[in-house]
C-alpha cells in the first residue's frame, strides 16, 4: 500500500512540475489521471431472521471483499464504541490512548478520534410541500437529537430552493437545536441538490457519517437525479434515512426513489405520516446507528477503476443465516 | 514565490539602504512596472528607516493613499507632524487639505475638524469659513409603531433584515401588492394570500406577547413552575412535556401559532433551555418604531374607511400601499410638491402609474423638469394639456392621462441621455412618436401588469444608434424594412402599418412604426429583429449588406438566437453569414434525427469555440472570417456520420490553425490551453488551474478526448493499408464506452412514451452504448469502405467532445451539476421534444424537478449555454441568511459576467487606472461635502446615471458631512463614471489621483484609455445588446420588466467588475489571479445578497462592499505577515 502511495505521489508530483512556469512547451502534455485510493469506511448492520440486531460480533468474525479480493481490515467499530485497530494477525487494540498515535493507522481518517461516534446530518424540509407539518416536524428532530449517542457529532441543514446550513456539526445539542428553531419556511424543494450539498459536506469530515432526510417527497426544483446522488452517497460510503411524512401510495415515485437511494447507500426509509410514526422512525434510526458495524481499510491493489462491488461475509457458520444491510460498492476517485 | 520576492527585497532594503530621494524613484520605477506590492516594501522600509525624512513620507503616504490603505492617515498625520516643525506652509497645507478629505470619507468628523482647523492654520483658504463639521443632530420626523422586534416582524414580512428601517414600508408595501392578495374565485374582491394571512396572524401573536411583556415590554419567566411560563407558551402554541428540570422538553399544542412562533424566529429553543435549567428567561419585546413619510394621519385620511392601527389599515389596503411605494421612490421636494397640491384619494387612484413611472418625475422651484428641456416644454404642455411650468399640477394631469401610457413614454426618455434622448426629444417628433405608441385605444395601459408593461419602449430608447448625420440609423436600407412590414415571413404584425409601410420615405416613419408596436402585449418581433441587426453593425466597421440584412431579418424567428455569434468577430464577412444560415437550413433538411442533431451539435460546438476564441483574442480578427468559413463548409451538405466525424475534425483543425497552433500539437490539449484564455497567459500557474478544472470536468462527463479519436481515425485508416490492430487504442475507447450508464428513470416505458421526455437524448446515449468498435473492426478487416463507416460511428462521441469542451469553458463556479451527472453533455438536446424545433434557439434548462427523471438537462442550441449553466448552477448556491434570496434572472448573469470576461491580457497599469478612477470619485465625493460648487457638479453628473431620489440622498448626505453615507449610496460604475466625467472637463480638483490619470493615459495611450477599458473591465449583456462582448455602456440600473424579469436590470448592472478591479489593485494582485478570483468572489457575493425584492439592487451592492470588506481584512493581515517575516 505504501508504495501505491508512494507512486500516487510521483505522478502528482510530475504533473505539477509540468505545470511551473518556464517549463510549459506547447509539445507539453496534460498531467496524467489516476485513480486515487482513499481509506475506505465500510458501515453496515447484522440482523438475524427475525430482523433483531445482532451485536458482539468481532472483526475475526467478518470477510471484506472488494471484486473478490479479500481487503485487511484496519479499524472496527461496534456501535458508537470506541473503534479499535485490527493487526495482522487478527489480534485488536484501542486507537485511543496509543502512545504518540506513531502506530495509528495512516492518513488523517486514522485519527483515533475520527472513528468515535458518527456525524449525523441532519436535511429537514422546509419547502411549501412542508407547510402543515413543519412544527411536528421541528419536534421530532429536536427529540431524536437529543437522543443521540454523546459521542455523536449532528449538523442541521434545512432546504427548500437553497440549502442553508443552520446548524454546522457540532457535540453541542443546544447549538443544533437552536438552529433547527431558527429555520424559516421556505418555497419550491430541490430535495436532491440539497442532499447532493450535503453528501458533499459530510464527505469533507473523517470518521463515520449519515445523513437523516426529514422530507415529505416532492422535489420540484433539482437539476441533479436521486440516482446520480445516490452514487455519490455510495462512492462516499455515506448512508442515507429518509424519513417521509407522506404515505407509501401518496407519491409512488418518490417512494421508490426513498426506497431505492437508502438501501442502494445502507441506510433505511420511513413513511411515517403521523407524529407518533415519526418518532418511532427516528428512534429506529438511532437504534440503527448504536446497533451498527464500522471497519476501515485500506484497498488491495485493483486494477478495476469503474465500479467495485463490496461484499461483507460472516465467516461463522452459525452466522450464516444473519442478513447483512451495506452499501454494494463504490467508485475510486479520479485524482489527479 | 511573491512572498518570498518581498521578503528579499525586505532584506536587501535593510542592509543597502538608499537615499531618500533613490528610494522614492525607485518606487515608481516599481510601481510603473506592475510590482506595486514591492513598491509598497520598499516605501515602508524607507519611511521606518527615515522617519524624518519628508519627501520619503510623503512618497509613502501618497502612495498608500493611491491603493486606498486606510494606513495612509497616519502617514500622513505623521508627515504633518513633520512639517509643522519647518517653515513649508504650503506642504503643510496641501497634507492637512488631505488629512480633512480622508477624515470625512472614515467618518471621523472630529478628526476632520481637527485638521481643517491645522489647515487653515497654514494659510489654507479654499474652502469657505463657516464649515462646520460637528454631527447635526438627528431630527426625528414622523413614526408609527409595529408589534414585536424589528427582525420578527421583517422574516413574517418577507423583508429582509438588512433593510433601513427608514425603507420598512416601502418594502413591506411592494411585498403586500405583488404577494398579499389574489383574485377572489368567487367575486371580484381581492383575497389575501397565505403570505398574508400568516402576517397578519403574527401581528395578533406580537400584539399578544407585547401585553405579556407588561409595561416594562420584557417577557419574563422566572422559573419552569412560575405561572407566566404556562401563559407564555399558550401564546407562542407550546407546552412542556415532562417534569421541570432537565427532563423538560417544549412540544407543539397549536400548530399555527408554533409555526408563528418559529417562523417570526422567537428564541425558542433559548426559552426551552431555561425551562430546562430552571433559570429565568428574559427577552425583550418592545414594539419597533419604524419612520413613515409625512405621519399616519395623512394615509390613513387615503382610506374609504377610517380606523384602526395604522398597521393593520396599511396590510388591508394594497393601493394605499402602492402610493406609498410610488411617493417613496419620487425625491423628496418633488413628494412634498406632490402631496401638497394633490388631494391623497386622487393620487391613490393613479398610484399604479406613479409606482412604476414616477421615478424619474423632478420639481425643482415649482417647474417640472422634463426629458428634452426647455426646447421639448412646449411639446409636453400639448401632450400633457398642463404646463411645465405649473410642476404639480403637470405631473398630476402626467399620470392620469391615457391609462399611463404619457407617463411610461416620459419615463423611457428621461431615462436616457446624449444625442438620441435630443433626437428622440425633438418636438414634432416627439409628438408623432407619443400618438404612434399612444394609439386609438389606450386600456389596458402599461402599469396594470404586475411588472411594467413598457419593456419594448425602454429597449428602444436605450438601443436606438444615431448614425454619423444625426438620423436613426436603418439595418440595410429602409426599403428592406418596409417589405418585411408588407410582406412578412410569418403573417401580419399590424394591419395598419402594413398599409402604413408602403408611404414610408424617411427613417423617422420607421422608428414610428417601431413605437406602435411597443404598445402591444405580445412579442415585438420588428422591434427584436431591428435591435439585432443594429447591434451587429454597431460592432462592425462596415455594416451589413442589403442583402445579408434582408435575409437576417426574414430568418430571425429561426435564428435569431444565433446572431451574437457574429458580433464576437466583427470582421466576419457578409458571406460568411449568408454560409451560416445556409449551412443551419441544410441541416434542417437532414431526414436522420440522430444525425442532424449531431450535426447541429459538432456544428455549433464548432462555431462556439470559434467564438470563445475570437472574443478572447486567440484567434486573430484578420483570421476569423477564414476560420469560420472553412468550418462552415462541410456542413453544407452532411450526408453521413462519415462525412460528418470529417467535418468536425476538419473543424478542429481549422480552429488550431487560425490560432498560430503548429500542425504537430495535440488538439485536445492545445484546445483546453486556448479556451482557458490564451496562448501564452501571463500567469501560467492560474491558467495552469483554469486549464484543470476544465479537465476534471471533461473527466466527470467521461468524455473521449480529441486526442484518442482522430488517432483511432488514422489508425482505421492505417488499418485499410494492411496495419497491425492497436489493440491497447481500441481498449481505452471501449472501456470508456462501456463506463457509460444509461441515466435511470423510474418511469416505465409506458410513462415515458407519453411524457416523450428524453427520447432523442437516450437514443444518443444509448447508441454509443452499443459501440462495440472492436467487433466491428474485426468484422470490417482491411475493407476500407466498412472501416470508413467505423469512422462515421465516432462522430456521436466527437460532438459530445467538441460540446463538452464549451460546456467547460463556460462551467460556472461549483458546477456541481458537471461533476455530479456523468451524462449532462450527452444529454444535450439539439432538436427538442417532438413536435418542436429547438436546434437554433437559445439554450433553454429543462427537465429540473422531477425525482422520476434522468435530473435536469439543457435543450436547444449552444448560443446561450453560459447562461443557462449560470441557471442550472445557481440553486446549488448556499446563501449565508436563512431567508436570502437567491434571484433567479441575476444570479445567472452575474455568474456570466464573471466568467467569460478573462483578464490574460489586462495590464497591472490598467487596473490600477480603475483603482485611481474610484479613489478620485470617493475624493470628489468627500471635497464635494465642503464646496457647494463642486456639489453641484457632482450631483449633475451623478444624475445621469441614478435616480433623482438617490440624487437627493446622496445631496443630503453631503449638506451634513455624511461622506460615507452619501459614498455607499453610489454604485461603483457610478463612481468610475463620475470620474471620468469631471477629469474630462477638465474642470476638478487637480490631486494626485487626477495626475496619476493623466499621466498613464499619457504614457501609453493605445493602452489605457476609455474603451480599452470597456473591454477590460465591461460585463456581456446578451439580451440588452446582442453581444457577449464585455463592455461598459453606462446604463442607469433598470427596473423589472415584463418578459424579461430582472434579466435586463442584471444586464444593467455594470459595477461588479470595477469593483473587482479596484479591490484587485488595492491588493496589488496580478490582473491574471482575476481569472480564478472573480468567479469565486462573485460566488460570495451572491451567497450573501440579502434582498427584499426583485429590485433591491441596493442589496447587491451591500453584498459586493461585505464581500470586498472581508478580503481587504485578509489581504492586510496577509500583509502584515509579509512585513513581519521580512522584519524577522
């Protein structure tokens, strides 16, 4: 891996030697691109036959392959527990505390206190479509942030032609609520460039993330399409809920679209009309995030730079009956 | 690298310090070589070394002064210190006169005092005696009291926070008659809208909490158990769920008083968080006191019914509204003559009229001034049936005549000013015109529609060209035009100017014709079609033939979106034109859709880079004509996909060539080089970035490069000659053909047949998709014809290339659409839906919206692709308030204006000439606050570009020293404009700035002069001129219009870039770093417009002066850094 980076190195390297001044010929070539290998964060649940969360499993317990290639994995996580690094021999041992982190795996995403608790975005709707809702809305956020992990970070966006971002993440509950309170009605809902933003910023902040969608559906205003958002989610290894407060065979489009862009990224969709039902989701998302496995590693060499599928397998036999929720896979980035 | 550069030179100066006067000739030398930062260093280090030294300081503070460093005041204060101690009174005096200007424009009065008094001291007597600078104290007129905070009551209002409370109302009454009310269904009444109703059910709420809130108007609760807090959440629709203490959580128990509660911004949560921690909440809750022209009394005396609030009276009453909007935009000596003479229920009923064309009405000593001045009185006295003389009374009978249409043809021409307002102006011809727009029948005049209604009226006063003789000059010859009028392509525009036109012997009867036409509801197509050809002969050292006008006019429904094309090369000839529209109806002839839309497509990709690379001086003006001709050809007659891969590779190579690019040169790359600016830019690494976020875009769009198709090309050729396969060339294509996904729907097949959504585009992508190149070269073997066709089938990938690569020179800043769906190119449809034919109209955004489809995608021709990505792009911009306003119309153009302007080839002196034009107003602009003469000059001048109201604020502004009040009311354009005005008199003050001028403008005239700068430092104004062409046409901002929105106004803003370009020379930035710093800066700024309407161009400017303030914050503590490292 080290001489990949390594080799990453030299190419930009060279491609920004190209670019000095005095040295640009019209003979000269563009730089080359290359596929940029980052870490990759892998989040997923375990549920048995009967959809109950399966805890306690151990890294030793799971197999990551990526195209079939089985990948190391780095760092493991249950929950909203600390996460632990994984060495070669399959062996564990805490990230936090490690003296002088020399150890720590490599790369800003390594940081130990990256990996603890899981950054959780917030997009409420506050479009016209909204209109009716909007304070049982606020409610039910305020109520599931305060229920949130200690360890979990939240930021809260609000939408409706823009996004506005009213509450930047942050541990302090008071500061999210206080900008969830500050949001204002707004008009049309360009639902799918919002949550486009927003996978963007999540995408910025290390350690695990999930973006919580509080919309009703109806997207009136988006230039980009749910599945090209979709991928991004995918490729950032970002889950997404969505929690809709319209019914099932109200907006059958939108609903599919919900039910596909969650599964596709591992997250979950609600259709939950009522208060009560609302709440029911958000704790079930919450539940989700507490009840759920995060490793990290750091790619096999691929010579694939489409599409890579992920597959999680249990290696236990007595496990063999458990359902795995992830994302299906991920593109590298073109780096250049 | 400059950072270290400085530093050295830092050092150096240290240790081989120079003679003072060395120093300061050094200086120059520095500065008029572009390296003003080093200057700068140079200058300080001297000034820290000689602190006696007076030539040294005063080189340093006036050179300070010239980049507009607030540092200069201390300098300077330092060098009069200086002088006090020497027997140089008038250098004592000349630094004072200084030091007081300075002073007024930071708002420091006292220190302005305290330095006219030093002045003085030394013999300084230019400005009268009796100033005296001290703050008058603010008289208090008239004002009515609102329920609740200022900020409460201005989210449920819709307006925004930053509004002066001066402005409350009038802002609230536009809001109230364009959003509060509606047509009743069931009567001719009108119905409040939601908007209002939720006001109104705020004011009841506010109303409430202030009786709450007690005398001492503070809510307070002192603890969870206390009984107010049970009150206190009744009213706001809460209550607490769980026990007081950290258990305890606010929950809605009435939903439209929560909503009330959380959209009007109430602490809430504050609140909740008391509730919670047991502690007292206090928040105060006094009414705002907000001003209002001439007393409730006299609006209230407007009303049928007497009574009640003054703020519920005025939410009931959209035309009282409407009046008070109209009074508000008139200057306030005209208002007063107004509301004196006229009794307030008879100017209500003409409120609409004096709402949209009352802006420009001035009374001055009793005389109403009007559009052609004392020779032009007359003419008004008949049209009007008033005098001017008698001020109100001719404005009174002004807008109750003819349903407004007097009124908006006053407006249009006092608007304008120069040689077409005296043309225009003229007398007789003045009458004729207003009886041709008035017609016979007058309703429904112009001010009923909710945006003005006289949009053809404004575009022809502000257009129309005078030739060299004085008369209106005619495209072609008025015979062209008389033929169009009888025999038009598309059916009658009027039946009686048809019959009109047969009598027409002068250019006069033409322009009448094109007032007749103003006044009708539906598109002015005779007036379009003139403004187009007018303005590609208004770039054109010979104008168009007969011929060429005659076939232009009768095309322009077809092509008209077409036409800015040729005034980006005006050396583009006659023929060439008629090649082009020959070349547009040949394609339409194409029977294939798939291959005519990709001919359309490779031709137009083509041609647009033919016109980036003309407008930003790539390819020379003496090789335009041939490049574009050349290209053109081919596309005369496409027959096949063959044919048409050749054509555009032909097409590529001709483009190379006009561009002084060697045959050898890799297309792809040489062509990325050129569309980021030039050739050989000035500042390779910012082209070298430009040149790579067009890459990454290329990447994201998973576009072919050129380079790999025309070598796949030779290769099939090579390949009919007995060659070896490339097995790794057909590999890269086919692994990037097969990254190609088709873009997921979820409608089923059924669904999308009917919506026909998307049919053409995914027969596009979908034929790639199925390019199997290596099975097919296996199957052709060395036949030369089959592998000919294998040829053919790369043109669809080819005009996805050659459109992708305009798609990226024109990506506006973010583009997020571009990197987020893989097929926004592809999808590009050139013919439309079925059923219509979009191939040569303007690009248009479609699609946006629709979770089921494939996300938004642009339709029609590339002619207006910047702008339609500026659309596309502008919902994914993140305003910094919670309720901005993202303004739809001018976002796009300003995201416009700042990308295709580049800046390659713009000197550091000739930013530096924007710099010392703004420096000189803001100086003017200060001394004009103590000299009434000098006041009035500039206020003549000011007035040709702002409103009289603005006018008269920026005078009252001055009459009390208010120099920063009256210098943040001028728009930057404004400000540039003044400049040049009074140094082209020749009559201003003469300070260093003027000198600095005079004495660039001297040294390299053919550089830095008027025009060039135009070009520099000018915006496109593709609607308003037809060209996207930077240029400075120093336009009075105009107003919303119908069919345009605020397009046009947009347009007309024309001070962003001067803005930039000053701040840039302040910062001693290289002019190329405004390549990538404009767009970001323009991102900014747009993110932070915090407006309350369609109008408030008063917003974008406060946006521009944050956004500028906080880089000049950065931009000087990055300074500092430098001087500290170059001290360390």
């Amino acid at each position: 891996m080290k001489n990949l980076t390594m080799l990453l190195a030299w190419v930009l390297l060279l491609g920004a030697w190209a670019l000095t001044p005095g040295s640009r010929t019209w003979a000269q070539e563009r730089p080359v691109f290359r596929v940029k290998v980052d870490m990759v964060v892998l989040t997923f649940t375990v549920t048995d036959s009967k959809g109950r969360y399966v805890n306690g499993l151990k890294p030793s317990d799971f197999r990551i392959l990526e195209d079939g290639i089985v990948q190391k994995i780095a760092t493991f996580a249950e929950g909203n527990r600390p996460a632990v690094q994984v060495l070669a021999d399959g062996s564990t041992r805490p990230l936090i505390g490690s003296p002088g982190g020399s150890e720590d795996p490599k790369g800003l995403e390594g940081r130990a206190d990256a990996l603890v608790g899981t950054n959780v975005f917030i997009l409420f709707d506050t479009s016209n479509y909204m209109y009716r809702g909007f304070v049982y809305a606020s409610d039910a956020i305020a109520d599931f942030i305060r229920g949130l992990d200690r360890a979990d970070s939240v930021a809260v966006y609000t939408f409706s032609r823009n996004l506005s971002r009213a509450a930047p993440l942050t541990r302090d509950r008071n500061e999210a609520i206080l900008g969830l309170r500050k949001a204002v009605a707004g008009d049309d809902a360009a639902l799918y460039n919002a949550l486009l933003l927003c996978l963007r910023d999540a995408a910025k902040v290390p350690g695990r993330k999930v973006i919580v969608v509080f919309s009703n559906g109806p997207d009136n205003a988006s230039m980009v399409a749910p599945d090209d958002v979709r991928a991004v989610a995918e490729d950032e290894g970002i889950p997404i809920y969505v929690i809709s407060t319209n019914e099932v065979n109200k907006d059958p489009i939108s609903s599919a679209v919900f039910r596909r862009i969650t599964a596709r990224t591992g997250g979950r969709a609600y259709f939950a009309k009522t208060w009560q039902k609302q709440v029911e989701a958000f704790e079930s998302v919450r539940e989700d995030l507490g009840n759920s496995y995060t490793v990290t590693y750091y790619p096999a060499p691929n010579p694939n730079e489409g599409f890579r599928k992920i597959t999680v397998e249990i290696v236990s036999d007595v496990a063999k009956k458990y359902r795995i929720r992830a994302r299906p896979g991920y593109r590298p980035r073109p780096a250049f | 690298m400059r950072r270290i550069r400085l530093v050295v030179l830092g050092v150096l100066a240290s240790l081989h310090p120079l003679a003072g006067q060395d120093v300061v000739a050094r200086a120059r030398e520095l500065e008029r070589r572009g390296e003003a930062a080093e200057a700068r260093q140079l200058l300080r280090r001297a000034a820290e070394n000689a602190p006696h030294d007076a030539a040294v300081l005063s080189a340093y503070a006036e050179f300070l002064d010239r980049y507009r460093d607030p540092a200069a005041r201390e300098v300077y204060d330092k060098l009069l210190g200086l002088l006090n101690r020497s027997d140089q009174r008038s250098a004592r005096a000349a630094t004072a006169r200084r030091l007081v200007l300075l002073s007024l424009m930071a708002g420091d009065r006292a220190g302005a005092a305290r330095y006219l008094e030093a002045y003085r001291a030394a013999g300084g007597g230019e400005w009268p005696a009796g100033v005296r600078l001290e703050t008058p104290p603010a008289a208090e007129g008239p004002y009515i009291e609102i329920p609740g905070p200022f900020e409460s009551f201005a989210r449920m209002a819709a307006v925004s926070q930053e509004t002066p409370p001066g402005e409350l109302l009038a802002a609230l009454a536009r809001n109230v008659v364009t959003n509060g009310y509606q047509a009743s269904s069931g009567n001719e009444a009108l119905e409040p809208t939601e908007y209002m109703k939720l006001l109104v059910r705020y004011i009841s709420q506010a109303r409430e909490l202030e009786r709450f809130a007690g005398a001492e108007k503070v809510i307070r609760v002192e603890s969870c158990e206390s009984p107010q807090a049970g009150e206190l959440l009744r009213i706001l629709g809460y209550r607490m769920r769980g026990a007081c203490g950290s258990e305890v959580v606010l929950e809605t128990v009435n939903a439209t008083r929560a909503f009330l509660t959380i959209d009007s911004g109430f602490p809430v949560a504050e609140l909740e968080q008391a509730l919670r921690t047991n502690r007292p909440f206090v928040y105060e809750f006094k009414p705002t006191r907000v001003p209002i022209l001439y007393g409730a009394d006299y609006w209230l005396g407007a009303r049928e019914k007497g009574g009640g609030d003054f703020i519920d009276a005025y939410l009931a009453d959209p035309a009282l509204c409407r009046l008070y909007l109209g009074l508000s935009k008139l200057d306030r000596e005209t208002a007063d003559e107004l509301r004196k003479a006229v009794p307030v229920q008879r100017l209500r009923a003409f409120a609409h009229v004096l709402d949209f064309y009352g802006g420009m009405f001035e009374i001055r000593n009793g005389r109403a001034l009007v559009p052609g001045g004392a020779r032009a009185e007359r003419a008004w006295e008949e049209l009007v049936g008033v005098s001017p003389s008698k001020g109100a009374e001719f404005f009174e009978r002004l807008i109750s005549k003819d349903d407004g249409w007097l009124a908006s043809f006053f407006d249009a021409l006092a608007r304008i000013h120069g040689p077409v307002k005296d043309y225009l102006t003229e007398p007789e011809r003045m009458k004729r015109f207003y009886m041709a727009v008035r017609g016979r029948v007058t309703s429904p005049g112009p001010a009923r529609p909710v945006f003005r209604a006289n949009t053809e009226m404004l575009l022809l006063t502000h257009r129309l060209r005078l030739d060299p003789d004085g008369r209106p000059h005619i495209p072609g010859n008025l015979e062209i035009w008389k033929n169009l009028f009888i025999k038009h392509p598309h059916g009658k525009y009027d039946g009686r100017l048809t019959r009109l036109a047969s009598t027409w012997t002068q250019p006069d009867d033409l322009i009448e014709a094109l007032f007749a036409l103003c006044r009708k509801a539906v598109e002015n197509e005779p007036l379009k079609i003139f403004m187009a050809l007018s303005d590609i002969n208004r770039y054109r050292s010979k104008p168009l033939e007969a011929a060429t006008v005659d076939r232009l006019a009768r095309k322009y429904r077809d092509l008209g979106a077409q036409y800015s094309i040729f005034n980006d090369a005006p050396t583009v000839s006659d023929k060439t034109i008629l090649q082009f529209v020959d070349a547009t109806e040949s394609i339409d002839r194409i029977r294939n859709s798939a291959l005519r839309a990709d001919t359309a497509g490779t031709m137009q990709a083509l041609v647009g880079i033919w016109q980036i690379l003309c407008r930003q001086g790539a390819i020379p003006a003496s090789e335009a004509d041939a490049a574009l001709a050349g290209l053109l050809a081919p596309f005369a007659e496409i027959n096949d996909a063959k044919e048409l891969f050749d054509a555009g590779r032909n097409g590529v190579a001709l483009l190379l060539k006009a561009a002084g690019v060697p045959a050898d040169q890799r297309p792809q790359d040489r062509l990325l080089d050129l569309l980021a600016g030039t050739a050989q830019p000035s500042d390779p690494d910012a082209h070298a970035r430009l040149v790579e976020e067009m890459t990454r875009i290329l990447e994201a769009q998973k576009l072919i490069s050129l380079n790999t198709l025309f070598e796949l090309a030779d290769h099939l050729e090579a390949l009919g000659r007995g060659e070896k396969l490339n097995t790794a060339l057909i590999n890269r294509i086919a692994s990037r053909i097969a990254e190609l996904q088709l873009p997921r729907t979820f409608l089923s097949s059924v669904e999308r047949n009917a919506f026909a959504f998307g049919y053409w585009t995914e027969r596009h992508i979908e034929a790639q998709r199925r390019l199997n190149l290596q099975a097919a070269i296996e199957r052709a073997g060395t036949d030369a014809g089959r592998l000919a066709e294998i040829r053919g089938s790369l043109a669809p990938l080819l005009r996805d290339t050659l459109v992708g690569l305009n798609y990226a020179h024109y990506a506006p800043p973010g583009a997020q659409v571009l990197y987020t769906n893989p097929q926004f190119v592809r999808s590009h449809d050139f013919l439309g839906m079925q059923g219509t034919n979009q191939t040569w109209r303007a690009t248009d955004v479609f699609g946006s919206g629709w979770p089921s489809n494939a996300g938004g995608r642009l339709v029609g021709s590339l002619s207006g692709l910047a702008y339609a990505l500026a659309e596309a792009e502008q919902n994914f911009m993140v305003p910094s308030r919670e309720q901005a306003l993202i303004w739809g119309d001018l976002v796009p153009q300003m995201i416009l204006s700042a990308k295709i302007p580049r800046w390659w080839n713009v000197s550091p002196s000739q930013m530096h000439w924007v710099g010392l034009h703004m420096r000189y107003a803001e100086s003017l602009v200060a001394e004009a606050s103590l000299d009434s003469e000098l006041r009035r000059r500039v206020l003549e001048s000011l007035s040709r570009l702002a409103l009289p109201a603005r006018v008269r604020r920026v005078a009252s502004a001055l009459e009390v020293f208010d120099v920063r009040e009256a210098w943040n009311s001028i728009t930057p354009l404004e400000a540039f404009a003044l400049a040049r005005e009074i140094l082209e008199s020749k009559t201003g003050p003469e300070n260093l700035f003027a000198a600095e001028i005079r004495r660039m403008a001297a040294e390299a005239p053919d550089r830095i002069n008027y025009q060039v700068i135009s070009r520099a430092f000018g915006t496109p104004k593709p609607t308003l001129t037809n060209s996207y062409q930077p240029e400075l046409l120093y336009l009075r901002t105009l107003p919303t219009l119908m069919g345009y929105s605020s397009r046009i106004m947009a347009e007309s803003w024309e001070s962003n870039t001067l803005y930039w370009a000053a701040l840039a020379d302040e910062m001693h930035l290289p002019p190329a770093q405004l390549n990538l710093l404009i767009p970001e800066w323009t991102r900014q700024t747009v993110e932070r417009i915090f407006a309350t309407h369609l109008e408030d161009w008063p917003a974008v400017l406060r946006s521009l002066r944050n956004v500028g303030e906080d880089i000049r914050l950065r931009a000087r503590k990055e300074m500092l850094v430098d001087q500290k490292a170059s001290l360390e």
